[in-house]
C-alpha cells in the first residue's frame, strides 16, 4: 500500500510575520521540515503543496518534493487539487492531507490511522477528546472524489464525504499554530525562521524551546483550528 502524505502550504500566513512552511519548530526545523520527517517515519510519501513564497520554500527544503499552486489565491481546494493531482499520478493508493502549521503530529498517530485504513473505501479522520484534527486519510477513490467536488474551503467539502472519525491520544492532532501569539505561548518568543539548511543536522532542540508534541492536557489547554488557508 503506498500512501502518499501532502502537506499544504500554499497560503498567505497573513498573521504570521514569516511563511509558516519556514517558521522554526524544534531542533533547526521548519514547520514543513518536521512534518516531512514525521510522515517519513510512517513510511509515507512526502509531497509538499507551495503557493505564496513558492522559491523561498524550495530553497530552504531543496530535499522535498514540492508542486506549486498558481491558483493558490482563488481557493483552498484550488491547491488541494494540485497536491491530489500530484498524489494520485505518484500511484497512491491512500493519499493523507495535513495542514503546514500543525508540525505536532506523531508518526506513531500516523502508523496507527495506516493500520486502520486497510482496504477501506472511507477517509479517517483523527479526534482528541472529541475535536476533529488532521491528517485526513483517504483511499484512493475517497481521494478521487474529494478531486471532482466543487467548494473552496476543504472543511465544506469534508462534510459531503463519508468521513469516519477515529479518536486518538495525540493532542498534536488539533494543535494548530496559526498566529503569533499561538506560536509564542507554546515556544516562549516571537515566531522566527528556521536556520538555513547548512545549519541543520544536530538533532538538537533549540534554546528554549518547548515542542507542542509534547504537550498534554486537555483540548482546552491547545488551539484547535480547521486546516488553516492562510
């Protein structure tokens, strides 16, 4: 079975001072960075969407296989087709979607929607403590209809689909780090950029900082959000 995850990072990231696909995780990563490698660790494709600062992503992710959305303003979907358009022609056969600015995921939480996947012809959807999160994980034929549907935001469109959710212990499910003062009272300071690439590869957190994977608590205690489009 060959699932192919996309990560969308195609918006504008109006209240963040940086694009959020470059905004500085945990141990030198980007946000794009670390969801890549947690996919990687479920054995998945990695297949990036870029819209807004296209050229700023891919130098900074030279290893990432990246597609671009010319049409990244006129909709959300616009650029979700890109990436299923992308996803589906790489032959997968499950295709995952997850927001750029929700870098908390575990790969054990992905491993663990895989297994539960199978040969469904339905799309999972993770919860923690009742909330819907991300990633939406699809067949192959879910993806394929989810392609062919009309809307602009991926949420409306979500709700036509028959979307079983699957509660998870992972509050890195919901954890949606779409503003600055989101970013500054998990990290303790103001969004910044992560280092270049040359600088990366010591496996070490930053000073300072505190992932937002290892927060617990309950879904009070973290921002929930729809997948962001901006």
């Amino acid at each position: 079975m060959k699932a192919v995850a996309i990560i969308l990072a195609s918006g504008e990231a109006r209240r963040m001072a940086h694009p959020k696909a470059l905004i500085l995780h945990e141990g030198d990563k980007s946000f794009l960075q670390s969801l890549a490698s947690t996919f990687g660790k479920a054995s998945c494709q990695v297949l990036g969407v870029v819209g807004k600062d296209a050229e700023a992503v891919r130098e900074q992710h030279p290893g990432l296989d990246l597609v671009e959305s010319e049409q990244w303003r006129d909709s959300q979907m616009a650029s979700v087709k890109v990436g299923l358009d992308a996803a589906l022609e790489a032959g997968a056969d499950v295709v995952l979607l997850h927001p750029v600015d929700m870098p908390a995921l575990r790969a054990t939480t992905v491993k663990s929607l895989l297994k539960l996947m199978g040969d469904a012809e339905e799309a999972l959807r993770p919860e923690f403590e009742g909330a819907a999160g991300w990633p939406v994980m699809m067949s192959r034929a879910s993806a394929e209809r989810l392609r062919a549907a009309d809307g602009d935001q991926l949420e409306a469109v979500l709700k036509g689909m028959k979307v079983r959710r699957v509660p998870m212990k992972d509050p890195g499910v919901i954890v949606n780090i779409n503003g600055p003062e989101t970013y500054e009272r998990l990290f303790g300071s103001e969004p910044k950029l992560a280092p270049p690439p040359k600088r990366r590869g010591s496996g070490k957190r930053g000073p300072g900082l505190t992932t937002v994977a290892d927060i617990g608590g309950g879904s009070s205690s973290v921002p929930m959000a729809a997948a962001s489009d901006d």
